[in-house]
C-alpha cells in the first residue's frame, strides 16, 4: 500500500515540492521500510531484466550490445529476494 505514496513523494520531489517537514517526513518513511527490508531498484543503465523490469516503452539503436533500460518510470521494489513491483521502464536494444 506505501508503494504509491513513494510514488507520489517521487514526483513531487521531482517537481520541487517536496521540502521542509514534508522532505524529513518522505525521508523517515524510507528510512523505515529499508529498515523493514524494502528497497528499490532499476536505474537507467542496467542490462534489461524481464523478471524484475516492465518494459513500457522500447527502442533499439545500434549503440547498445543488450537490452539496456534507458528510462525508469517507477523504480521497483523488492523485499528481500521477493519482488513487490517490478520496475517500469524504457528499453533501448
């Protein structure tokens, strides 16, 4: 349930929207769920990986050797070895 409000604390993050008590509030509630475990994951980068990553767009360009995620839309999540959500994502190959 927690997921889509990150979701919504990243963009506003990403608007600038997110400061003062807000910010700190944003801040603890991470701070807690990695303390419970719960991390996230997908950065632009990483060789595409189907069982933990949606592909929501692709595109292929001769630059890349493998599929290559080059936009994360919502960062993923995984609990210990179990994925919550898989990170949406962009894929060049």
């Amino acid at each position: 349930e927690l997921i889509g409000t990150l979701d919504d604390l990243d963009r506003a993050a990403e608007h600038g929207d997110l400061t003062g008590p807000a910010l700190a509030l944003a801040e603890n509630l991470r701070a807690a769920l990695e303390r419970l475990g719960v991390v996230s994951f997908g950065e632009v980068g990483e060789v595409f990986n189907p069982a933990e990553q949606e592909a929501l767009t692709h595109a292929e360009d001769e630059g890349y050797e493998h599929p290559t995620v080059t936009a994360v839309y919502q960062p993923g999540y995984r609990l210990g070895d179990r994925v919550i959500r898989p990170a949406r994502v962009g894929v060049t190959e």
